[in-house]
C-alpha cells in the first residue's frame, strides 16, 4: 500500500470514529442530497465526434473531506498531497475525473475543460481544486513542488507544464 493510501485510510478510519458515512477504501460517502449531474457542453472528441452521457461531481462533499484530511498532515506538500488523493477517490468523484489542486498566490495558470472550481484552504494556504472533464493544462510559471501544485488522474507532466486528459 502506498504512503499517500494508507494515509488516506487512516483517515478513513479517524472519520468514521468522528461520525460521518464511511465507504470502504475508496472514500468519503456524500450526501445524496448534495449530488450533483453536470451535462458537458456539447463537447468533442479528439476525432471530431460529439462525446454524449454525463459526469457526477460532488465537489462540496469532496473539499469537506478534503479539510478534514488536510488537517490530519503534518507539512503543507503532504497536505496537498491528501487533497488530491480524496479529491480523486472521493465517492462523490465517481467518474474519477482528473483533479488538480493549485495554490492560489503562485504565478500558475488553469485552462480547459473545468468541470467545478472549488477554493480551499489548506495549512494556512489558499487554493483552489479543480476537476476536468476532458483536455486541459496547469502551467506553473512560479515555484514546483507539491507545495504549490498537483494533479492526480491521466494526466503527462512536462518541465512545468500538465497536460490534463490529452490536453
């Protein structure tokens, strides 16, 4: 089991002894009441053909979970490291859509297909998570490292650029 996994499961564990839904190793219940459906926007595909279906993002239940694994780190790259762990495994990302998480004060661009942004504050940080849907970019034009940015899910990262999904 990797490092960033078993942190997550004792995570999983602190939680579940805290009160909140629980399922198995793959994250954080949300509630169904706060589910979301979100339609792409008649996007294509790299062939030129309409991609149809839709995506499921909870991403309100996934940053709740997000503050409260961040808080269990002790340094503020491994904070980051869990938000993108629960922000990709979360039950509430069950389409696992790739995610992204970027600090805010860095001289760091995001663009493509952004299925949600949601703020967050992570060790006295300010970031912002994102999920895509489909072909995207972060280009981190300031200072690398976990500290300040991160992406989970098919992506290639580049020198100092993540092409998200084929973007």
């Amino acid at each position: 089991m990797s490092k960033l996994k078993s942190k997550t499961a004792t995570i999983i564990a602190a939680v579940a002894v805290s009160g909140v839904a629980v399922t198995g190793l793959s994250g954080f219940a949300a509630a169904p009441a706060q589910a979301t459906t979100t339609a792409p926007a008649s996007p294509e595909s790299s062939t030129g053909s309409p991609i149809t279906g839709s995506v499921t993002l909870d991403p309100l239940a996934i940053v709740s979970a997000i503050s409260a694994a961040v808080n269990d780190q002790g340094d503020r790259s491994g904070a980051v490291l869990a938000a993108l762990d629960v922000g990709y495994y979360n039950a509430g990302n069950p389409d696992r859509l790739t995610v992204a998480v970027v600090n805010k004060n860095q001289d760091i661009a995001v663009e493509g297909s952004i299925v949600d942004a949601q703020p967050i504050d992570i060790k006295g940080g300010s970031y912002v998570i994102y999920w895509f849907d489909g072909p995207g970019k972060v280009t981190n034009n300031g200072d690398g490292g976990y500290l300040n940015w991160g992406v989970l899910g098919n992506n290639v990262k580049t020198d100092n650029v993540i092409s998200i999904n084929g973007g």
